[in-house]
C-alpha cells in the first residue's frame, strides 16, 4: 500500500443568487483565485481559498 499526498483548494464563497455559502474544489491555486475574484461582485460578497493536502491511498494489485 502506497501514500500518496495531494494538494487541492478549496473556494467557500457567498452564492448570492440563493442567499447560500457554497463551495468549488480546484486542482490549482491560479484556478481557485480566479474563481474567487469572480465571486466578490458585490459588497455583501466574500470568498476564502483554502490549501488542503488529500492524502491519497493506492493498493497495490
């Protein structure tokens, strides 16, 4: 059996359309800012992006 860490990130943001924090999971940083700019449009918006390490188990055959 093998360990493998991976990093994702994380986007909480405000969804304004349904009043709701939600959450988007992405492979990079450049892609989780991006999305998170997009979703600070207005005054009341907000977005986080969180760093996560996934360790991922692989069972050898």
């Amino acid at each position: 059996m093998e360990n493998q860490a991976v990093q994702e990130f994380h986007v909480t943001y405000y969804d304004a359309d349904c009043g709701r924090a939600r959450a988007e999971v992405f492979d990079t940083l450049v892609e989780a800012e991006r999305f998170a700019s997009r979703q600070c449009t207005g005054e009341d918006s907000w977005a986080v992006v969180d760093a996560v390490t996934v360790e991922h188990v692989r069972i050898a055959a």
